[in-house]
C-alpha cells in the first residue's frame, strides 16, 4: 500500500489536534462538576496520534490553556497525571478502536482519574484523617464527582471516537495514514 502524501498526514494531525483544543475548551462552557472531556481527550490522543509525544503533550497542553483562564490550583499535578494514565490507555487502543474497547478504556481512565486524584485529597489537602477511616470518607463523599465524571468520559469518548469515526467514513484522507499491523 502506497503512503499517503506527506500534506494529508499534516492536515489529518491538524484535524485532531482542533478536536482535541476544541474539547478541552468545553471546559470553559457551564457544566454540572466533573462533567469534562478529561480522560476522553486523553484516550483520543493517545488513540490516534501517532507520536507518543504528541498523545501526550497535545491533551495535557490543551488542559493547561484551559486551567489558565479557570485557575491554576495546587492538585494540578494529580489530575494531568490522571490524563497521561488516560493517554497510555488510548494506546492500547490504537490497533482496535472498537466500541467495546473504547468503552473498556474509558471506564478504566475514569476509575483511575477518581482512585488518583481523591487518593491525593486524601493524602494532602488536610480535609479527611489520614488513617484507613478518612481515606474511605473520602472516597465516599467523591461519590457524587464519579457519576458525573463518568457521564462526561462516556459523553465525551462517544463524541470524540464515535465523531471522528464518521468522519473518517466520509473523508478518506482522515483515515489512519499507516495501515495497522496484524
């Protein structure tokens, strides 16, 4: 199979990398709390860009831009850690991105963003003891942000994979430019 011209590649890496800003900007709209694209744009990136560099500094990028107009604040460095676990899971994605595996992957990043970041609340904020009974507290009153959080990731990972999907149905140049390995 014939590689594609350099300047489609360039144009379909442009593609993503505004599906990627524009979703980070939905940050910045009003949205019920954890209701955000974090770990779907994590997963994407990781998904479909093809230099693991770029999966990263692409969706953590866009994250900053956004966290600078709504607020640079102390737990940064957990929530970016999170996305980065989201982007190692869209790798795992980037032979199959199927339905089911997509959905797999978002269900772990949301678990993991959860576990991660009410682990650091716990560890550091001084809001919950730190013994085996605060951590629980903690995690119990994180509750209502999963659901959410989750309703988003879902939201979000639909919207992004299943956009871009058809996208590349109509739009052959947006198709992956190195065919998958079997």
């Amino acid at each position: 199979m014939q590689a594609p011209p350099s300047r489609l590649i360039d144009l379909r890496l442009g593609v993503l990398m505004a599906i990627i800003v524009v979703a980070a900007l939905t940050r910045l709209i009003p949205h019920p709390p954890n209701f955000t694209p974090i770990a779907a744009i994590g997963l994407f990136g990781g998904a479909y860009l093809t230099r693991r560099w770029m999966a990263f500094a692409a969706p953590l990028g866009a994250m900053f831009v956004s966290d600078l107009v709504l607020g640079l604040h102390s737990g940064m460095w957990v929530v970016y850690g999170a996305m980065a676990v989201a982007v190692g899971l869209g790798f795992l994605l980037r032979q199959n991105r199927s339905a089911g595996r997509v959905l797999g992957a978002t269900l772990a990043g949301t678990l993991s963003f959860f576990v991660l970041t009410n682990l650091a609340v716990w560890a550091f904020s001084g809001m919950y003891p730190r013994t085996p009974e605060g951590l629980v507290a903690c995690y119990v009153a994180a509750l209502p942000f999963l659901q959410n959080s989750l309703a988003g990731d879902l939201t979000f990972a639909l919207a992004l994979f299943g956009g871009f999907h058809l996208a590349q149905q109509h739009f052959a140049w947006l198709r992956d430019p190195v065919p998958a390995a079997a």
